[in-house]
C-alpha cells in the first residue's frame, strides 16, 4: 500500500523527466556535452525525486490534515536546502574527515550535486574514483534515505491510521449509540432504550454538565479562529517555521559582515535578498496551502455541502475564510516583516523601502490567501485544487525567474531570447486563464491572467536594476491587488457559480 501510493504520485514525474531526455540528449549533437553528463542530470533528478516523494508519503500516512502534510513537507525540504546552503557558503572553513564544506553539500543538496553532474568529468571505474565522486554519494544517501522513510511508514501505517481522535471518536460514539454493548435483547425494555437514547445526539432533550462557548455572528471566522480547526499537530508546523526563521535571522545578521569582506555589495542580486527571498517564498506558499485545504478539508470531510444549505451569507462565509486563514497563518504573516524591521534596524534599508517591502507583503499575502480560496471553491477534486493553486504561485515567482535566466543565456541574440519569453509568458498567461477561469469565466480574470506573468517579470528586472523601488511597488500592487480583486468579486457576488451549485447554459 505504501509503495504502491508512492510510485503511482511519481509517475506524473517520471513521464515529465522522461519526456525530457530527448531534448536534452540533442544537446549531445552539438559537442561540448557528453551523454555521461545528461544521465548524471536525470540520476540526479530521479533520486531527488524520490526521496523527496517518500517524505511527502510518509508524512501523509501519518498526518490526517492535508495542510499539516503540505506545511512540514514544504519546511523540511526548505530547511534541509538552507542548512547546505550554509555549509556551501562556509566553503574550505568547514573542514570534516579532509572534506570541505562544498563537497559535503554536494552530497547531501540536490541543489549543488546537480551543478557537480553537469560538469564534464573523467569517468573513473575504480573504487577511490567512485568514492571521490560526490554524484555517486548523492545518489547513495537520497535511495537510503528513501528506503528508510518508506520503511518507517511501512511499519506505522496501520498504527498511524485510523488516527487516534477519530479511533477515540468512534468509541464515544459506540458508548452513545442507543444499541450500546451493555444492550441486552432478553432484558431490553423502554426504559433502558430511553435513558440511551436520551444521552445521544439525537435526543429531544439533553442536559449537558459543561459550560458552552458563545459563537460568533460569523461561525465560519469562529471556528478558524476559536477552534483546531486543522489539528492540534499545527502546532509542529509552527515550530519548523519558527526554527527556518532562526536560520534566516542568523542569516541576515552574518550575511552584511561577510560581504562587506569580500566585497560581494555590487553583485545583481542583493547578498540580503539570497535568504530572505526564499523565506518570503515559503511563507506565501504557507499560506496559500492553507486557504486552499480550508475549502477542500470541508469538502473531503462532507462538511461543506451542510454549511451551505444554512442561512449563512456568501460575503460572511469568504471573508470568514480569509481573514480565518490569515489568523492561522498569523506568523507567516508577520514575522517576515519582523526580519524587513530588523533589516531597517540595521541599516540594511532605508524607511522608503521598507514601506515597499511591508506594502508589498500585505498585498502578496491578500493575493494567494484569495488565490487559494478561488481554487478550492472552482475545483471539487481536492488534488486539482491544491495543484492549480500551488502550481500558480510556483510559476508567477520560480517560473518567472527561470524565464529571465533562460533569456540571459541567449543574451547574445533578441531572435534567441524572444522564443523562451513568448513560451513563458504568453503560455503562462494562456494557462493562468484557464486554470483561473474554469467555471466561471469573466473579462477581469482574463486581464489579470494576461497581466500577472508580463507584471512579475517587470518588477523583477526593475529590482534587478536597483533605484526602481517605487516602480516595483506600484506595479506589484496594482497587478496582484487587481487580480485579488478578480477573483474576490466573483466568490461573494456569484457563489452559486463558483461552488458548483449553480450551471452556466455552457456546462453539462
């Protein structure tokens, strides 16, 4: 059952690396790059792969909130990078067993051991030449660490699962159920039916011993706020984010010291904005994962059809859910402005970009709550949902930047570099419309999916070019702030389309 979840979640993966290795096998025509180098590139890739499926497997198996298994994922995996990173940045100064701290994050960072593969090297069939290659090593420790995972969820499936509040749950339930184990045919008589029913969840009339909390006018925004509306365990979730943001405190406190050492200032890429834009980027997908597994928990759970069918009002159940879920997330909202505060402090910004920098977190922040929310009430299938709205936000940053990299390499040529942009940012506004507007189409979505790629790619390479601050606010907030806007409107003012209850003449 383990194994066959794993392999059947990686075969989407697998059919994209292999539909992959033609392309880059026509590179070998070209000279200059050998076949030994792509299959060290797709090893390398496979076994990343892998391990980092059976750590999503397992924590799956063990945790009953898709939230709580996409959250610590996402954490470990970052957390992992980072540590590596920072061994790589110690570079000769880390000196363990003879092995420096670049090749010791080569074996262990999928990030660095790529970079290794793909430099041509001799192949050496001896036993010193396949120790010293840290390809190799790469490869050993992810399948180990990949066996081990799987064994351990092997070992503990059937005890994680069902998991103990729902086991405790149904025992209560028993216990209640007016057909309970102390019922005995022979000597059943009403007035024994009557004293159980009287104690379960049907009964006319019942007593209860302990005091009752009053709900709110919003009982959606209540119980995100007053209640564990995503397991206790978030708690875990909680402290993982607060030790990656320890590592990038630490970070940014190192970081401008060391620079100024090796004169790092002048490079493209501000040597402050190298730890803190991935935290950025984690705290986003946070939050994004959380507004969408707050629709499709409900859903999976048969909740949310029951919820709808009350007098509650579709402006209260929204803005219930956002403001809810930026509650939950309230220190992945607000402690990376606590770090752009301590950047102010230390002379790392001046007050005007800061204002930028926070302004542009509370618009970021209100775009991917709303961006999740939209995708959970347009998708019924849970794993639809969850992969439009994280796929979205992967591309508009991750998928940008790859983009602006692919462009540089061709910098030689306009012809060259005009196909990899119209690929990626028409295409990607093409696909952002319809993965947006699936169910309920309009000119505003639209505009914003057109919007979005050509909107991040300019504010990147205004920031890139430096004293453009003002000019990479307005554009973030204006582009993201309207597309909020795009997707807010529809859910309050067409909330039968939006959750299916109501079919355009288009549908079937």
């Amino acid at each position: 059952m383990v194994l066959g979840k794993l392999f059947a979640s990686l075969i989407n993966v697998v059919f994209m690396l292999a539909g992959a290795v033609p392309l880059f096998m026509l590179a070998t025509l070209f000279g200059g790059v050998s076949f030994a180098q792509v299959m060290r590139v797709f090893g390398v890739a496979l076994a990343s792969a892998l391990v980092a499926g059976s750590l999503g497997s397992t924590l799956a198996l063990w945790r009953e909130k898709t939230f709580q298994t996409l959250s610590i994922t996402v954490l470990v995996i970052v957390i992992w990078l980072g540590i590596w990173w920072a061994v790589h940045a110690a570079g000769e100064r880390i000196m363990v067993a003879g092995i420096t701290g670049g090749a010791w994050a080569s074996m262990f960072s999928p990030l660095h051991v790529m970079i290794t593969a793909a430099h041509p090297m001799v192949a050496g069939t001896t036993v010193s030449a396949v120790l010293a290659n840290e390809v190799y090593w790469f490869l050993a420790i992810a399948v180990t660490g990949a066996v081990v995972l799987n064994l351990i969820a092997i070992a503990r499936v059937r005890v994680w699962n069902p998991s103990r509040q729902v086991r405790m749950g149904q025992a209560r339930d028993e216990d209640a159920s007016i057909w309970g184990a102390e019922y005995d045919l022979t000597h059943a008589s009403a007035g024994t039916a009557e004293r159980a029913r009287e104690a379960h969840v049907d009964a006319r009339r019942r007593i209860t011993a302990g005091r009752t909390r009053r709900v709110w006018d919003n009982p959606v925004l209540w119980r995100e706020v007053c209640t564990w509306a995503y397991g206790r365990k978030v708690l875990i979730i909680r402290m993982v984010y607060l030790v990656l943001f320890g590592m990038t405190a630490l970070a940014l406190h190192w970081l401008p010291a060391a620079a100024a050492e090796s004169g790092q200032y002048m490079s493209v890429v501000p040597e402050t904005a190298k730890p803190l834009a991935p935290f950025l980027l984690v705290s986003l997908v946070i939050v994004n994962a959380l507004a969408v597994t707050s629709i499709t928990s409900e859903r999976d759970g048969q909740a949310l059809d029951l919820l709808l069918v009350t007098d509650l009002s579709p402006k209260e159940f929204v803005l219930g859910k956002i403001l809810g879920v930026l509650w939950v997330a309230k220190e992945m909202v607000l402690l990376p402005m606590v770090l752009s505060v301590y950047l102010w402090v230390r002379g790392g910004m001046s007050t005007e970009d800061l204002v930028f920098l926070v302004g542009g977190l509370i618009v970021m922040n209100l775009f991917v709550t709303m961006l999740g929310i939209h995708c959970g009430m347009n998708y019924a299938d849970s794993r639809s949902a969850i992969g439009v709205s994280l796929g979205t936000v992967f591309f508009l940053f991750l998928g940008v930047i790859t983009c602006m990299v692919m462009m540089i390499s061709f910098s030689g040529s306009f012809r060259n570099q005009l196909a990899p942009f119209l690929a990626f940012i028409l295409g990607g506004s093409v696909g952002l419309y319809v993965s947006l507007g699936i169910r309920n189409p309009s000119a505003a979505i639209g505009l914003a999916a057109l919007a979005l790629p050509f909107a991040t790619f300019f504010a990147i390479t205004s920031f890139l070019l430096r004293n453009q601050e003002l000019t990479v606010f307005i554009v973030t907030a204006l582009a993201y702030g309207f597309t909020t806007t795009a997707l807010l409107v529809p859910a309050v003012y067409e909330f039968d389309i939006a959750m299916g209850r109501t079919k355009t003449a288009g549908d079937e």
